[in-house]
C-alpha cells in the first residue's frame, strides 16, 4: 500500500517542528559538549620541556588524544615556581580545552610560602593523581657516606658543617630536606639552585656533598655511578631502586615525601567534559606500552579521580602547611 504524498509530508513536517523544539530547549553548553571536543585540546605544562613533568604530558598526552580522536598540544609556560604556567590555565577559558599539570609545587606548597599568588588552587577541578616521582637523598660518589644510617649520625654530630643542594627554594626537594631536619633535629645548609640538572652537576663535582633528588632529574645519574643514592623518602622501596632502602628503615619512622602530578581543569569545565577527561587520563596511563616507559623514566604510576585528588590535596595541604609555618619559611 503507498503511504500519501501528502501525509508524509505532514509526518516530515511534525518531525522537523519537534526537532526544532528540542534544539531550542538544548542550552548552549550541552550543544557545544555534544560537538567536543572539535578542535586540539591544550595541556599547559608550568616547566620547561625535557623536564619529568613534561615528560609525563607529552607520553601521556599521545595515548589520551588517540582515544578521544583529537590532538592534545603541549604548552610548556615555566617560570617562578610554575606560577606562570598555573595562572595562565586558570584564566583560560573553562571549556574543556585547556588542562594542566599541578604538583605540589603550585597546589599546596606555593600558597603557604607566598602572601600573594595570581591564582588559588580552588580556581580548578582536580581530574584526578597521575604519577609520583620518588626522592631520593644523593650524595658524591667520593663521600664517606655509605648509608643513611651513617649519613643522619653525622649531620645531626656536626649541626651547620654540611650543606645540601636543592632544585629551588620551595621546590618538594627543599620542603623534604626541612621535613628530614625537622624529624632527626639536625641542621644543614640550604644551597638553592635553578633547576636540578646544575645542582646535581656540583654535587657529582664534590662542589656541594649532598642533594635529595627525584626520580626524573636523578635516576640516570645514580644507575651510572655519578652519585650514590643513600635512601628513598617513600614510604616502601621503589621498583627503579629496589636495593635503596627507604629513610624509615634507616632510623626515621613514618617518613614520606613525593614529587606528586595530578591533572586540572580551570574551575567551571562542564562537569560531564572533566569526568570523561578524567576517564581518559585513567585509561590512557595504565595503557601498559604508556605505564611501562613512565615507569622506566622513574615514575610511580598510581591514577586516582577526581574526588580522591581533591582529598589527597587537603592532606598534603594541613601537613606542609604546618611544616612551612613551624620552620618559618617565605619565599616573599
């Protein structure tokens, strides 16, 4: 039986009418989340390229863009302890094309060692943890220290005597170091360098005797014999070292200090945009080819979401917020 012209053009038009409403009825947002994403996704990265963090992006970010069928651009904006890079993704528009790395550094140290900052972790949505890179206490190869153990009675012997290299004032290598002196009651010299590749160059030279050093500035070095890993400040040994024992095993209990990464979006991204891309970042880091090279750069690869990074940021916030204020630290 042929349907009549006419009837199915009214069927049509009906159609086109109730399709018509529903667009109308459809906020902006949800029609633009529905077309995202459409164009290449920005990851700032608050560090210079070939650093670990955008070692981390730059892996991570190639697996993530080929699940969700867009490229994902790397924006490395360093400078002043990240806070350039971290104020730029907070002022870049929340619609889930701009994410960006956040460390310690810029999520819980920053606002406790500056009066002022251009930015406050509460202007972003946590994604979710990445990866840790573990810190190790190095020393020259030619020192008389052969163990932590041996380390710790001699420092806390001699307060003032030794001096230790650090990547920067406020970086997690320096907060580790005042959390290590704080614990043992002992007293070493602050020598702040920019950047660990010149503070590790003068510690192998025998300039300084000493550094806490992570995974991605230091790991090399160690395996070649260029400095000599004493301890790891993570609470259990580390795959990338497991014959280093840790510094609760050599005299200082419940001790724990890691160079942390999580993933953010400035504050006000669709909820549904940052679940998937919290989605995506858990899948795409635990893919194993993506989990085997993070691993082997040193990483500690250990995603969480979104939720369980905004709680782990309370603690780590309440516990180097009270360091920082007991040790009197400012970098005003």
């Amino acid at each position: 039986m042929t349907v009549p012209i006419a009837l199915s053009r009214r069927s049509m038009l009906h159609t086109a009418l109730g399709a018509a409403a529903a667009l109308a009825l459809a906020s902006p947002q949800a029609l633009a989340q529905k077309a995202w994403p459409a164009k290449p996704i920005r990851w700032i990265v608050a560090y210079p390229a070939g650093g670990g963090q955008d070692f981390l992006a730059r892996h991570l970010s190639l697996q993530m863009g080929r699940q969700l069928g867009q490229s994902i651009i790397i924006d490395n904006r360093p400078g002043a302890a990240g806070i350039i890079g971290t104020d730029a993704a907070s002022k870049a528009p929340a619609d889930g094309y701009t994410m960006v790395t956040g460390d310690n550094g810029a999520m819980v140290l920053n606002t406790a060692l500056y009066k002022k900052l251009p930015y406050s972790p509460d202007d972003f949505t946590p994604l979710g943890y990445m990866a840790g890179f573990p810190l190790i206490l190095v020393v020259n190869p030619d020192s008389p220290f052969t163990s932590a153990r041996q380390w710790l009675a001699a420092v806390k012997r001699s307060p003032g005597v030794y001096s230790y290299a650090s990547p920067g004032a406020g970086s997690p290598h320096h907060l580790a170091m005042e959390l290590i002196k704080e614990r043992t009651g002992s007293y070493i010299v602050h020598v702040p360098y920019r950047g660990t590749a010149m503070a590790i160059q003068d510690v192998m030279g025998g300039q300084l005797p000493m550094m806490i050093v992570d995974t991605a500035g230091g790991l090399a070095q160690i395996r070649a014999g260029k400095v000599r890993a004493l301890a790891v400040l993570s609470p259990q040994r580390i795959a990338a070292l497991p014959n280093v024992p840790t510094l609760a095993e050599s005299g200082v209990p419940n001790f724990s200090a890691v160079a942390w990464q999580g993933l953010f979006v400035p504050k006000g991204t669709p909820p549904d945009i940052a679940a998937l891309l919290s989605a995506e970042m858990q899948k795409a880091i635990l893919v194993p080819e993506v989990k085997s090279r993070l691993e082997e750069f040193g990483l500690e690869v250990a995603p969480s979401n979104g939720p369980q990074l905004a709680s782990f940021i309370g603690r780590e916030t309440k516990f180097w917020h009270k360091l920082i204020r007991e040790r009197h630290l400012s970098l005003d």
